[in-house]
C-alpha cells in the first residue's frame, strides 16, 4: 500500500462518516500522509482528524476516533493509534507493505509517474544566454536543473515545452560580431568586445566557409560575420546542449519578433488593456501599478523599441502558443526582472500569481585543490559547459547541479565527485544501483530466478520495512517537485534511499551462501532488491543521469 492509496482509504473513510450522518463536513479532496520519524509511532500518520475537527464541531479526538474504527476494518491495517491531540498513527501488516515490491517491479519505469499536474500547458524556459559565447557555468545550472524540472514536471501530467530564448538581436550581437572581423582582420579586440579562443575560431572557420569575405568593405565583412558568426555560436550551443542530455523542444528567435511585428501588436494589445501612456516622447508601459519599482519604456524617444518590449512580445508570443503557465529560469544577475515580467502579465490581464513563474538561479563555484577554479583556456575569463564536462563529466555535473534548491549558492568540490567514495553523492546513489545488478547477476550465476510465488509478508524486519516505508514515498516526492518547481527534492530522495538500500544489503542477506538453500525468503528480497533498482533508475532518469550496472 503507497501513501497515496492509504490517503484514498482515509478520504474514503471520511465519505463514509459524513453519509452515516457522523461528522457533516466536506469530504477532503486530498488527505495527508506522512511517514512519522519515530518508527514506535506507527508506519503513517494523518492529522485529518485536527483539520475536520472546527467545521465538525466535535473534538479532534474524537473525529479521530469515527475514522480510526473504520480504518481498523480495512484489510492490511493491523492498528490506528490516537496521539496527542488527534494525530491518527496506522501501522499496515508485513504482506501490505512488502507488496509494495511487486507494485513497482511491474509497473517499471512507469512507477512514480502520476497526474498531480494532469493537462497543465507549461512553457518552460532555461538557458537562453546570449549567443555571443559558450555557455557558462550559471546557464549549465539551469542547463541540469531545467531539463531535470522539465522532465518531472511530464512525470506529473503536464504537458510541457521547454523552451530557449535566442538573443539575436541588439547590441551585444554588433558586438559579438566586431570582435569577429577584428580577430579576423588581426587588430585587437573593440572596447566591450568579446574575447577568447572561441573568438579566434568562429573569425577563422568564417573566413574558410566564406571565400573573400576579407575583401568585402567593412559594413559588408561586419554583416557577413555578424550571420555566420550567429549561426555558428548556436549551432555551438545546441552541440554542447545535446551532448549535456538537454533538449529544447523550440529555439525560440527574439530577432524573429522584430521581424514579423509582433512587437508592434504586443504594444497595441497592452494599449487596449489601458497600462500604455506616453511621456517625454517615448512610450511606458504603467508596470508600477503591479509592484514594478519603475514604468518600462517601451519605445524610445528616437523611436528606436527596447528589450523590454521585445520581452512584452515574448510572453504574449508564449500565451498564444497555448501557455497556460509560463516559467523562465534566469541567472544570479536578474532578479531585477521578477516583478517587471509578473508586471506584463499583469499589464496583459493575466494572473501574475498563476500565469507566469520567474525562478532565479544562484552562483556557482568549483573548487580543485581546494582552490576556487575561475578562468577557462578556451573563453578567457568563465568557465563554460566544456570545461565542466571535462573536469567531472556530465552524470556528475547533472546530479551536482541539480540536488541543491536554485536558491542557495553551489559550491563542487571536483576532487570528490570524480572519487568513488560515499562521501560522493552522485558515486553514492549510482552504487547503490551497480550494487542491485551485481546482485542480479550473482542470482542468475546460480541458478537463482525471481519467483513468482513472492510472500510480501516475509519482508517483516525493521530493514525491510525502512526500505519499503521509503520507496513508498516516490510517487509522492515527484509531484511536489514538480508542483514547486524543484527536482533537488528527487535528489534528496535518491540519496536517503540509497542510504536505506545501502543498510539493508548490510544487515539481510539475499543469496544463500555456499550450499545454503534457496527460500521463500531469497526470492522476497530479490523482489524487493529489484523494486529499489527500479525506483532509483526512475529518479536518476528524472534528473538526465544513468543509472550503471557496474562501478
């Protein structure tokens, strides 16, 4: 029996209550259960007893007490306890929990899947640096946390597409292409240019693909590398995405919202919604009157548009794409664009509590040596996805990056999650694994098949019942990551049950030794060894990272 199912026989009990005439409130529509930390207390707990108490008019214990005697009548609880002020403690028999086991063997890589965010149309938008360089180590964070999020966000029903958004238009790409035809042309670097051995490849695979692009007046060589040198850098950055694991659904082009007006139909859109006003020869958008420190100016005195309008373009772009819920995932240096994005929504009379979701992304350091690793052979002055991959690969960079909250600043060790010690977390959880299999083939080694005939009610010590208590939480654990937006809960998960895994295989033997007989007991535990392998394959797919067989 899983969490969610004993919360199902809880609600159910409540129905059957309020129909007997016994407590007139309002079925819940969700029943919590928690594992309690105190093992003596039971397997789980509910409080539903406190929260129906008020409108029930009748004392929480005594509310806990009509829904107690129903749950004892239900076939695999063995007790429900009162404690306190009305907590409801219900401890389920071995064969009920130890059937666990075969739930999630059979369902496989379908297990921990569920519907919590069934239907919900989400844009998902992550990276989307400038494509002026390779990517650097804050996008690689949102690189791992943002596939990893959209990944659990389809576990939950949604129906998701991620999304990056290409800066190709504005200054930093006259910049970017300057830097180009100087390094082409053998002078230094313009003042705010780009600089790094990138630079120098991008200008020298331009001038091989283009014959006699040096010939070409200034105007026309800084157009010419200007487009090659753009196509170029995002051919680059979809390389170094794809062989990270992420893949982006659209590579959505700011240029794109230029060209087809629909910067200009934004505008006429929020002048309907009546936040447009004009001021000193340019026009604003009225963002102040929805928590912006500041109106936005959305066109310039000289007439010339502004990123913030191409920003108002984008989210109604996304809109009318069919996003329900649009999600943008920025970097450490942005916080400044929370309330100014939830304002165009507002301004386009969305629901900026709903309609769009700003998460801010915090630094990230590497250390080797004990020293903070700063600068990149190949850009200069950031280290950038290849030199990630490089020092640690990518299962390593993926887990790392993505078992901590965005909102805390991360600091890798690059010793320690390139060593094979337990101290290592992403080594830790991938043993666990490797472990199971190795246990697999041993099986097979000696004859040894999973049985059909499994007997749950075997799996009855106090290590056994660890470990079914935890896998019982998956499914539970992935939607609230996927309903707050936040896969390190999946990693925190992995962790505590390779912990649990690790401590079982210590304490209970699975395979006979020697000339020891094979037992009901044997083929018990190989159901319950291979229900742990599935669950930590389903949460390591979850975060984009492999699940090995051997280590």
């Amino acid at each position: 029996m899983t969490p969610a199912e004993l919360s199902q026989a809880v609600q159910a009990a409540v129905s059957a209550a309020v129909e007997a005439g016994e407590l007139a409130v309002a079925v819940p529509e969700h029943v919590t259960i928690e594992r309690p930390k105190n093992r003596d207390h039971g397997d789980y707990a509910t409080n539903v007893a406190l929260q129906l108490a008020k409108p029930a008019g009748k004392p929480p214990r005594a509310v806990a007490e009509l829904l107690a005697e129903r749950l004892r009548g239900i076939t695999g609880v063995t007790k429900v306890d009162i404690a306190g002020p009305g907590f409801m403690n219900i401890t389920l028999d071995a064969a009920t929990q130890g059937e666990l086991a075969r739930t999630i063997v059979e369902a496989g890589s379908a297990f921990g899947r569920n519907e919590a965010l069934k239907g919900l149309k989400i844009n998902l938008e992550f990276v989307s640096a400038n494509p002026t360089g390779p990517i650097h180590i804050g996008g690689v964070r949102w690189a791992a946390v943002g596939d990893s999020l959209g990944r659990i966000l389809k576990a939950t029903g949604a129906d998701v597409t991620t999304e990056y958004y290409l800066n190709d238009a504005g200054v930093q790409i006259s910049k970017f292409a300057k830097s180009l035809q100087a390094s082409a042309n053998g002078r230094p670097a313009p003042e705010d240019g780009y600089v790094g051995e990138y630079i120098a490849d991008i200008a020298k695979a331009i001038v091989e693909g283009v014959p006699g692009v040096l010939d070409l007046s200034e105007d026309e060589q800084l157009e010419v590398f200007r487009t090659e040198g753009l196509k170029l850098m995002v051919a680059e950055i979809q390389r170094s995405m794809e062989e990270f694991g992420t893949h982006f659904d659209v590579w959505f082009s700011e240029k794109s919202l230029h060209d087809s007006g629909a910067v200009e139909k934004a505008m006429e859109r929020l002048r309907e919604q009546g936040h447009v006003f004009e001021q000193d020869g340019a026009i604003w958008l009225r963002t102040t009157d929805f928590g912006d420190d500041k109106d936005r100016v959305l066109i310039k005195a000289d007439g010339e548009t502004t990123y913030f309008a191409a920003d108002a373009a984008y989210y109604l772009s996304k809109r009318d794409r069919g996003s329900e819920v649009s999600v943008y995932m920025l970097g450490a240096d942005h916080h400044g664009y929370v309330n100014r994005l939830k304002a165009i929504a507002a301004c386009a009379g969305d629901d900026m509590d709903r309609n769009i979701e700003v998460k801010i992304g915090q630094f990230v350091k590497m250390l080797r040596d004990g020293q903070e690793v700063r600068l990149s052979k190949r850009a200069g002055n950031i280290i950038t996805i290849d030199d990630v991959v490089e020092w640690i690969g990518v299962d390593a960079a993926r887990y790392m990056l993505a078992r901590s909250s965005t909102d805390s600043t991360i600091t890798i060790d690059i010793d320690l999650v390139t060593s094979q010690k337990a101290e290592n977390p992403v080594f830790y959880v991938q043993y666990a694994h490797a472990r199971m299999c190795s246990v697999q083939r041993n099986a097979v080694e000696k004859g040894i098949t999973r049985s059909a005939d499994f007997k749950p009610e075997l799996l009855s010590t106090e290590w056994e019942s660890n470990l079914l208590g935890e896998l019982a939480q998956f499914p539970g654990v992935v939607a609230k990551s996927g309903e707050w937006r936040e896969p390190h809960h999946v990693a925190t998960y992995l962790e505590k049950l390779a912990r649990e895994y690790h401590r079982f295989y210590d304490n209970c033997q699975i395979l006979p030794k020697g000339d020891e007989e094979v037992t009901d007991l044997t083929h018990a535990r190989l159901w319950l060894a291979d229900a742990t392998r599935t669950v930590i394959a389903n949460g390591l797919t979850l975060l984009g990272v492999t699940s090995p067989e051997r280590m």
